[in-house]
C-alpha cells in the first residue's frame, strides 16, 4: 500500500470512527438536569451533589433523567501553563465527576467559544484543546458550549460590518471545540447555544453538534414558553439520532406555572423531540411536578427510537394541534389551548393519517379511549393540553 492510500485509508477510518461516535452521542434527545434556571450564579458543588442525589431518590434518574449539567459559573483562572481552574464553589472538579458516576449519572459542564462566559468568567477562546483535555480528565460527558463573548470580542473585531464573514467566524469556533473534544478520547455530547443565529439547524449537524438552540433563553413565563415552544414549526426535518432541536430546557416546577401550563410545556417538549434539562430545584419538588416530569408514557414520546421530531397540522385561532410520528406507526398527537377560557377542540383523524380509525390512549390521565373512528373532541382548558397516542 502506498503513502496516499494508506493516508486516504485512515482518513476514512477516521471519518467511519467519528460518525460512529456522534450517532452513539445522544442517539434520542439528552435527558437530565441543569443548574441555571433554578439556581443561576449561586450554584456550587453542593448543589449538584443534590441534584445528582434527588434525581435517584425521585426515580427521575430510572425514567431517563441522566445528565447533571453545571452550568456557567464554576470557573476560575488559568494556572501559568494556562490549563483551567475551578474557583471556590468547586474545589475538585474531578471528586465531584466521580461523586456523580457513582449514582450511575453522568457530567456536563459549561464554556463559552469567546474569551469570557455569558456572566463574566473565563471562556475557552484559544483555549480549545487544553479544555476538552481537561474536561475529559475530569470525566466530563457533556459540554454547553454558549456563544456570549465571542459576538462582540471576536466577531465584531474581525468581521465588522460583514455578517457573512462573521457567521463563518461563529461556525468554525464550534468546529474548533468539536476537533478538541474528539482529540480529547472521551464521548462528551456537543450542546451549541448560540440561540438560532444563522440558522444553526442548517449546519450544525456538519461540525458534530448534537444539540443546537433554536431561540434565544427560556423563562418561567407560559407566554416566553409558548413563544419558544410553537415557533418550532416546521423545523422537524433537520433533528434526528444524534442531532436534535433544542428549544432551551425545562421551566416545569419554577415560577408560578399552574399544572396546565406545565402540562402544556412538557406535551410541546416531548412532541418536539427536544433534550429533556428539567431546570427546576429538585430537592423541594411538589408531587405534581414529579409526576409530569417522570411521566413514562410522555417521555416515550420525546425518546421514541424513530427519532422523528413533530410538526404542527393545523392552527385556528387559539388552537393548535401536532403530531409527531412513531416507531410502529403510531403518532403522538398534542391538542393545544392557547385561550383564556376552556374551549373544545376536534381532532378529525383525517388530518393525521389515520382516515380508517384508531385506538387511542390519553397520556396525561392515563387511559385508554377505545378505538376511534373518524374524530375526537376534548374540553380542554385554558393554557392547557391534552396529549394522545394513535395507532392502529
């Protein structure tokens, strides 16, 4: 064999290998749990200890909540070889990797392509490679990597007053931490947030993503939620095994949500196929939230192996309906009330491929329905939904 053939032969080796790993990366969308939505700047080592330790005793962790996710604030400075450090509310990172491995949970931690993280702390800009090594020496499995900084540090200096230009700056950023993790020897999911500039689901998948924010941040508000939620018609035939939608992490349990509205986030999530980051303080769970949250019949929806992200069907007025489809030619069908009062909606089976009937099962209140023939109508109240599963 020769020089060049043997060169092209380990490049497509290595081609095979990498494929390999980003499709067993986060095959259905990540599950788990991250810090920032309940506890922003003040998280520290103890919390996620807590975390780690509620999503078990919960049974969140057997329902599929695996990832404990650290997000920004956990940094401190570089040592004089430039290698990162943990300040003071992390005093061993490692320890507290292992700490969660030991409750069969994994790791995810936060960084930003510029040099400085969205609240100010240090970023891994010109730092790539030393930081995924580090990660990987902790024992890191996933990585939140948010753009921040790198939009007036970076792009504006090098790219100003040419967006083309500055686009393909935030792109080949990514890129650079996709290469430096895969060097790194250790599977760590690739979670992009750079809140749907450029379209990320158009090339995001091509540099090893295996997440992607869609919109800018979620808040405990159901307005923000819905915003989020229902602008992701029509964005189903980029996500996939291995590469996934994410419309930001869960606010079930936070702010002053009523049940319906949480049902409603959690029945759009799980239609949407997106990652499941519950977001909220799991150690002062109310049992309802426990119980959207750990609901296995809503979480097969959001993990069904088909791997196919749902889509809107019709809109009127302050109704909406989608469907997502299934593996075994099911369909996961959500009914959505966006009014202020009760109002019923009708599902013709038509609309979803299912003109000959079907059986039908209700998520939320667990039941089954019998076989449908031709439609179905439900009362559903105000910011509410009901969630149903089809087949045949």
């Amino acid at each position: 064999m020769t020089y060049v053939s043997r060169l092209l032969l380990a490049a497509v080796l290595m081609s095979v290998t990498l494929h390999a790993q980003e499709t067993r990366l986060a095959a259905t969308p990540p599950m788990g749990w991250n810090s920032w939505n309940y506890f922003a700047e003040r998280v520290d080592d103890k919390d996620v200890r807590a975390a780690a330790d509620a999503l078990v005793s919960t049974g969140m962790r057997d329902a599929g909540y695996i990832y404990v996710n650290i997000d920004d604030t956990w940094e401190g400075k570089r040592d004089t070889k430039g290698n990162i450090q943990t300040n003071s509310k992390f005093p061993d990172m490692k320890a507290l990797a292992d700490y969660v491995h030991s409750k069969g949970l994994k790791i995810g931690i936060y960084s930003s392509p510029g040099p400085k993280t969205c609240a100010g702390y240090e970023g891994s800009y010109g730092h790539e490679a030393q930081d995924a090594k580090t990660y990987a020496q902790w024992g890191i499995d996933y990585l939140k990597y948010d753009l921040c900084s790198f939009i007036p540090e970076v792009m504006e200096k090098q790219a100003r007053h040419d967006p083309q230009k500055a686009d393909e700056l935030m792109k080949q950023a990514y890129d650079k931490m996709h290469k430096a993790l895969v060097a790194s020897d250790r599977p760590i999911v690739f979670s992009l947030c750079q809140y749907g500039f450029d379209a990320p689901w158009q090339w995001a998948p091509s540099i090893g993503g295996n997440s992607w924010r869609t919109t800018g941040d979620i808040s405990a508000d159901y307005d923000r939620i819905t915003l989020i939620g229902f602008s992701q018609a029509g964005l189903s035939t980029y996500a996939g095994p291995g590469h996934w939608n994410d419309p930001d992490m869960l606010e079930v349990g936070n702010g002053k949500l009523t049940q319906n509205e949480n049902l409603t986030h959690m029945s759009l999530w799980v239609l949407l196929a997106a990652p499941l980051l519950a977001g909220n303080d799991l150690s002062h769970m109310k049992p309802q939230t426990l119980s959207i949250l750990t609901n296995r019949e809503a979480i097969a929806i959001d993990q069904d192996s088909l791997g196919v992200q749902g889509d809107r069907v019709t809109e009127i007025g302050p109704v909406e309906i989608w469907a997502k489809p299934l593996m075994g030619g099911k369909k996961a069908i959500g009914l959505f009330n966006r009014g202020e009062s009760a109002l019923p909606i009708a599902l013709k089976l038509s609309q979803v491929d299912f003109a000959g009937g079907a059986a039908a099962r209700d998520v939320w209140n667990a039941k089954d329905l019998g076989r449908l023939q031709s439609s179905y109508t439900v009362n559903v109240p105000s910011h509410g939904a009901a969630l149903l599963v089809l087949s045949k």
